[in-house]
C-alpha cells in the first residue's frame, strides 16, 4: 500500500492488476487502484476536486481533472475515513500515478492534498538485463 499525508489528511491507495479486463496482445493493460481517505484534522472536510496524471513506461502523460470522486464530493468527519474503488488503463505493461485532491474546509478555505505516486506493475512487464 501506497501511504502520504498533507495537512492531518491521510492517502493510502492499494493498486491491482486485472488480467481478466486487459489483453496485452492489443496493448490494453487495466488496473483497478482503491483508495482510502483519512481525516486525521479536527475539522470535517469536504473533497472538492481531483486531478490525477497518469504516466506510462513510454513517459506519456494523461491529465485526469474534475469535481469529486466517483460522482461524489465527500464530506469527510474527524476521525472518519471515505473509501473508493477506480480504475486506470494502459498502452504499456507498466506505469504509475500520482495526484492531488483540493478540500474545502468548513469555513470555506481549500488546500491541496497528495496522493501519493504509487506504481502500476503487472506480469507482463520484462525487463532485460544486459
């Protein structure tokens, strides 16, 4: 599991290969990464936004931005933790991600929060060793 915190908020997120929705033959690799958010603060805090980039073993780049989460924009209590299950897909056997979500305090401040870069690995990645 890949674990940050920013500002009393915790980011854990557990990545996993699904061989069953990928078809390496096609250059089609998907990943399913479920992620748990932590208010660690005194405050409750609502999750107003997410931008994630994508990064594959070639160094392309996808820039994923909008409102909330799975179409929700949580509000996240003291001590409570909100947990979603997304998924990213690939050209390459192999890549990683990274990202920030922006929360909104109760007195309607914002501030950013990492996610931490976490790897997308799968059995098809071969290194050579020279």
């Amino acid at each position: 599991m890949f674990e940050t915190t920013t500002k009393a908020i915790n980011v854990r997120v557990q990545p996993e290969f699904l061989d069953e929705q990928s078809d390496p033959d096609d250059h089609h690799f998907f990943w399913a990464y479920y992620v748990e958010i932590e208010n660690c603060s005194q405050t409750p805090v609502r999750l107003r936004t997410r931008h994630w980039r994508i990064i594959d073993a070639h160094g392309a780049t996808q820039e994923v931005m909008g409102e909330g989460v799975v179409g929700e924009q949580p509000l996240i209590q003291p001590g409570e933790t909100f947990s979603y299950t997304s998924g990213a897909p690939l050209s390459t056997p192999t890549g990683f991600m990274n990202g920030q979500y922006k929360m909104e305090e109760e007195n309607g401040d914002d501030f950013l929060v990492d996610i931490p870069a976490f790897s997308l690995d799968s059995p098809y990645d071969h290194h050579m060793v020279n």
